[in-house]
C-alpha cells in the first residue's frame, strides 16, 4: 500500500529507543548536518575528507528521497533528553561496485556528532533500525561495510549481530563487508 512504512512512497517512521527519537530528516537539520559531515573526525573512515554544505544539502535530499523510491532510509538521530540532533543512522541501496554485490540488500551506515560519541548512542540506534528492518524485510540481506581501522564501528556492527562476510576493496581501499 502506498505511503505504508517499508513501501515505496512511505512516510519515515518514528523510532523512540530508551534515549534517543529517530525521525525524518527536516531541512532545518542542514547546518547542524552540515558540522557534523564536515568535521574531518567523522569523515576520516567515511570518504576520507570533510563534506561541504552544498555536499550536505545533497544528501539530505537522498535521506529524504530513498523513503519515497525505497520504503526505507536514513532517520536523524535526536536525543529525547536535550532534543538535539546528534547524527544519523539508516539503509540504502547505493548500487556500489562492490563484491560482493550488495544490490538488493539493506546497507546499514550510522554517523554521530564527535560529542555523542562513547555513549553507546549508535549502538542504540543500530539496533532499533535493525529490529524495524526485521519487521518490515525480513527475507532481506542487511549488510554494512566498515574501513578496517574503524574499530568503534565495527564494534557497533557486532553488537548489532553483524558478522563479518568477507572483506572486499571500494574505490581502491580496503573494506570489510558484514552481514546479518
């Protein structure tokens, strides 16, 4: 049914955990995503450089537009206690040329705002997104690929019940596909 959660054309549902609320991304989010994308700590595993404001914008947009072609997505990640927007976490399908393919699985990725980091805050929401794509897909692959030296998020993706499938190379650096 169209504008169901988990169809094409779908509403971004909400997601409250114990600390946290995942919502739709809002164009008032842009400068706050904007700080958090350009910030070369985030960025170091994540394309390897800081994003600009117009690179931002842009995916913002693609957060947006996956619910409407895919019926899934990227949620903004808002503490319940300060209501402040502190990363973001969600699947896609970015048609990678990646092997293994993973066209045709939800592709998991979360990022947080260096002051949210070290409070199990994407552990939290990892784990809830899981749960909700469990509901909505079950009979798909969710797949996230990791840098090697990103140990904080690989320790996220186990604690999420990500397995290490098997390591590959994307745009000539090395990379480690897990799956669930």
């Amino acid at each position: 049914m169209p504008g169901a959660a988990g169809s094409p054309g779908g509403q971004v549902p909400e997601i409250e955990t114990a600390r946290l609320r995942l919502r739709a991304h809002q164009a008032g989010d842009h400068a706050t995503c904007t700080a958090i994308w350009s910030d070369p700590e985030v960025t170091r595993h994540i394309g390897g450089r800081p994003f600009t404001a117009e690179e931002v914008w842009k995916r913002l947009l693609q957060y947006r537009g996956l619910w409407s072609l895919l019926g899934y997505g990227y949620w903004a990640i808002e503490e319940k206690a300060s209501g402040r927007y502190v990363g973001d976490v969600g699947f896609a399908d970015f048609a990678r040329e990646l092997q293994p393919s993973l066209r045709g699985m939800l592709e998991c990725g979360w990022v947080l705002a260096p002051p949210a980091h070290g409070k199990g805050y994407a552990s939290e929401a990892v784990a809830a997104i899981a749960a909700w794509a469990e509901g909505q897909f079950p009979e798909r692959r969710v797949v996230c690929i990791i840098a090697p030296e990103n140990q904080a998020s690989i320790r996220v993706a186990e604690k999420a019940g990500f397995r290490l499938w098997q390591p590959s190379t994307y745009h000539d650096s090395p990379t480690l596909v897990f799956s669930r």
